[in-house]
C-alpha cells in the first residue's frame, strides 16, 4: 500500500483486541472458516460482508441499549492527523 493510505485507526486504540475477536466471530456466522482477516483467494464481496455485518450488530446493539433507556458511552473523536 502507498504511504500514507493507511487511514483505518481505531477510535479507541485498547479496542484493538476485541474487535479483533468480534471479525472472527462474524465471519464464523458468515460461514467463512479459518478468517485471518484480509483474504486474497476470498472476493472482495466476501471480506466486505464481514466488515458490513460488523457494522450492522454494532448499529443493533446500540439500538437496543437506547430502546432498553441506556445511554451508552459515545468516543470523543477528535481530528487527529495521520502519522507517515
């Protein structure tokens, strides 16, 4: 990848683990056994399932926590400038 691309970080970088464990999980239910992440035999429509179905539980859980009169923590984002 060229330098300076790599712009996917985490909001909250001690996250790194559980979301890690949250794509293995998702891909199990997807039914795409032994996922290591980025897959090149696999089509991009695939990995991106993974991603998009992340996306989807997080967006539900967030709702439900709302429905349910929690309100969960929201990150503070601030602009931060990607490293070289």
């Amino acid at each position: 990848m060229a330098q300076g691309q790599n712009r996917n970080r985490k909001l909250i970088p001690q996250a790194a683990n559980a979301m890690e464990q949250f794509k293995y999980e998702t891909a199990a239910e997807l039914g795409i056994p032994n996922y290591q992440g980025y897959l090149g035999d696999l089509p991009s429509r695939m990995n991106g399932a993974v991603g998009g179905n992340m996306v989807k539980k997080m967006v539900a859980a967030y709702e439900q926590s709302l429905a349910q009169g929690q309100q969960p923590p929201t990150p503070q984002v601030t602009n931060q400038q990607p490293t070289p």
